[in-house]
C-alpha cells in the first residue's frame, strides 16, 4: 500500500499535535504545582532551632528529639478503610446544604469582670475575665490548609471580621495544626497583638511569620503566665502536633486554664481521654465553664480527638459547671455528619443532667445566661452506639461501659 505525501504530512502534523498538547498541558501541571508549593511553603512555618531547641529539649515531655504524650497514642493514624471512606464513603451530610444562622458581630460589648465567651466557629474564642480579653486559636482564613487555593473551606464567613477586633491582651494558642494555626489570621493579627501566649516550639512559627520574639511567651505543661488580672496555666493533653510531613511533634500541644480572681475557664485544646484530666481539675478546678473539643473525630484516631460523650467525661473529670462544646460546626475535617457531634453532646448532657450551651457562631454567653436549643437543623447522624469513640488505656480510670455511653 502506498501513502500519498498529504497522507504523511496529515498524520504527522497530527502526531506534532498531540506531542505540543502534551508538553503544554504537561508545563500548566508543572506550573500550577510550583505554585502551589509557593503559596504553601511560608504557611509551613519553621522548625524549633537554636536557644528555643534547647529549652524545648529540657522539657520531661520531649524525648529522641520528638514531644511525647504521657499515655501514648496507639489510634492515631488513618485506615486503609478510613482512606477509602474519605474518597467514597462517609455521612451524607458532612457540610451545610443552606447557609447557617450567624451572629454577625460589628464588635463586642466593653470588657467585663464577669466570665465571657464569645464563640466565633471551630476552636477560635474570646474569653474575658477579669477586664482582661484572651483571642483563642484565632482562624479567619478561608481554608484549613497551608494553601489559599486547595483546602478544606470554611461554612461560612467569620461572624466578627478581624478589623473590628475590639483590644485584645494577649493571643493564646493551643498546638500548630492548620485549624488553630492560620498563617493569614496571624499576619492579620501582627500589628494589633502585643501578647502571644503558646506552647514549647511554636514561637518559631509566628517569627518565621513576623512577630517579634520580645512578644512571644513558650511554655510547658503547667507552666503558667500573668495576662493582666488573670492566669493563664498550660494543661496537659493528649494529642499530636505538625504542620508537614517532616516536623510531627517536634512543638507541643496543651489546653489552658483560665483563672481569675472568682471564676474560671478551661479550654481543652485538641485531646483524646488522658488521665491528667482529674490533675487538672485539682489543681485548678472547679472550672465555671469549659470548652471542650467535640467534632472531628473517629475511631482510627481516637487517641487524639475525644468526641462527644469523651467531652462530657472530661467535663466531669475537670470539675466543669457549664460546657461549651467546640471544634464543630466550620470544616468538614471528619466522616461524620456536621451537626452529629452537637447532637450526642445534647443526648449525653441530657443523661448526665449537665448544662451545655450551644451559642450561635458569633455569640456570647456568660455561666448564668446561654442558649441551649438547637440552632443547627435536623439531619440523619449516627449515635454512640452505632460509631463509638473511645481512646485506649483509659478505660480502667472512667470505665470501659461510660465511655461508649
């Protein structure tokens, strides 16, 4: 068979085609990661070196070069099966269908004596005491993710935007995960913070960021700092730091302990169950609220998250009055349904008979005034029966049965 010389050119122009397709596509793909990488690169923040490494090196908790918790975590990674779960599987109703009930908030009230909470989504708080503001976990970005373009989003807008921040004395921090550390909230914050308040390790973040090192108050499990009229105490918890694939553990993670001169808060940080909880209550209890992580959680990693009845439990074992449950409610960073952790909360206080307060996001509530009504709408979830969550090692301290209540 014979090919004509239009044949020949026709089906090399369509190879030569194809191959400039390629190379095209092949050079968008590269640039796009590269530029991904960029954008990413800076929100990874930095390693603790130098003095900060040394003083991070004399603490009890930090061994072979990595922080430990006191009951170590065994449920802490993800399943083939959870894997699998997260590309094709998981409750149907793991974001909001319609927009949310939102407090919008052009500021807050002035300061107080009295305790209050100003809930603001996911773990960001302003507690007040004392005449004295404390911005917990501050997140006003878009994305949990060290990216502004890929990422689990936020439901919706923050309630109180970070220009109409009222005086705030100091910014506490719990560990350095992307839902408590937000590189754009802390640039954000820079020029309007005097105080940052966090645990061994993550000042090398914030001055990778541009915080002054003066500024920056690093502290180990109960080690403690004077804001004002108040005490801050760093507390114990079990769970796991890192902001890549190189750096897991290598900052520490705690809740904190708010105490004035009457009252009391405690704010759980990221935890599983951990028999310190009891200590913290001695120590520093009766709390007249607590805030306590409640969503996000499942069994691959329940050594590192407590989930809803686990909250109620440490609620108890800290000596708590009033329990504001958060760390639900913003990103989808779990299988469950979203409204399902306010919904166990709900039926395991109802069976405890423990007031709990389920603010709308944006709104502030005091020990003695809070809504405790649904706000969220009724959807499909699963009970603790059906998807039990309950960290190892403890159960000898609370009970194997009460905890899967």
């Amino acid at each position: 068979m014979k090919f004509s010389d239009n044949s020949i050119r026709r089906g090399l122009g369509k190879r030569q085609w194809r191959r400039s397709l390629l190379i095209f596509m092949s050079a968008v793909f590269v640039l796009a990661l590269l530029i991904l990488m960029i954008d990413a690169y800076v929100a990874l923040g930095a390693k603790p070196s130098g003095q900060r490494l040394e003083r991070i090196s004399q603490s009890p908790r930090f061994v072979d070069g990595r922080f430990q918790n006191t009951l170590p975590a065994i449920a802490d990674g993800l399943s083939l099966a959870t894997l699998r779960d997260y590309v094709v599987g998981g409750s149907d109703y793991r974001k909001p269908a319609e927009s949310l009930p939102v407090q919008v908030r052009a500021g807050l009230d002035k300061p107080t004596s009295e305790l209050r909470i100003t809930w603001l989504g996911h773990s960001t708080l302003i507690v007040e005491l004392d005449g004295a503001r404390i911005l917990v976990d501050p997140v006003w970005g878009s994305r949990a993710s060290p990216s502004r373009f890929i990422g689990t989003k936020r439901f919706y807008t923050p309630p109180l935007a970070i220009e109409a921040l009222p005086p705030i004395d100091a910014v506490v921090i719990s560990h350095d995960h992307y839902d408590h550390l937000d590189l754009p909230t802390v640039r954000a914050l820079a020029s309007k913070i005097g105080r940052w308040v966090v645990p061994l390790g993550i000042g090398s973040h914030l001055e990778r960021w541009g915080i002054e090192p003066t500024l920056i108050s690093e502290v180990d499990w109960w080690d403690e700092v004077k804001v004002g009229d108040i005490r801050l105490v760093s507390t114990p918890a079990r769970h796991f730091s890192g902001r890549s694939l190189t750096d897991r553990d290598t900052t520490l993670w705690s809740g904190w302990a708010f105490i004035g001169a009457e009252q009391r808060a405690w704010f759980s940080g990221d935890t599983a169950m951990t028999p310190e909880f009891r200590e913290i209550g001695e120590r520093l209890g009766p709390f007249d609220v607590t805030m306590i992580e409640t969503g996000a959680y499942h069994a691959s990693w329940s050594d590192v998250h407590l989930g809803p009845e686990q909250a109620l439990k440490a609620h108890a074992m800290v000596n708590g009055r009033l329990l504001v449950p958060v760390h639900w409610g913003l990103f989808d960073l779990a299988l469950h349904g979203w409204t399902e952790p306010a919904e166990r909360v709900r039926v395991a206080a109802m069976a405890g008979g423990v007031p709990v307060a389920f603010p709308l996001p944006g709104q502030s509530i005091t020990p003695t005034a809070f809504p405790s009504e649904r706000w969220w709408p009724e959807l499909p979830w699963q009970n603790a029966s059906e998807a039990p969550i309950v960290s190892t090692g403890v159960a000898e301290i609370v009970g194997a049965g009460a905890l899967a209540q």
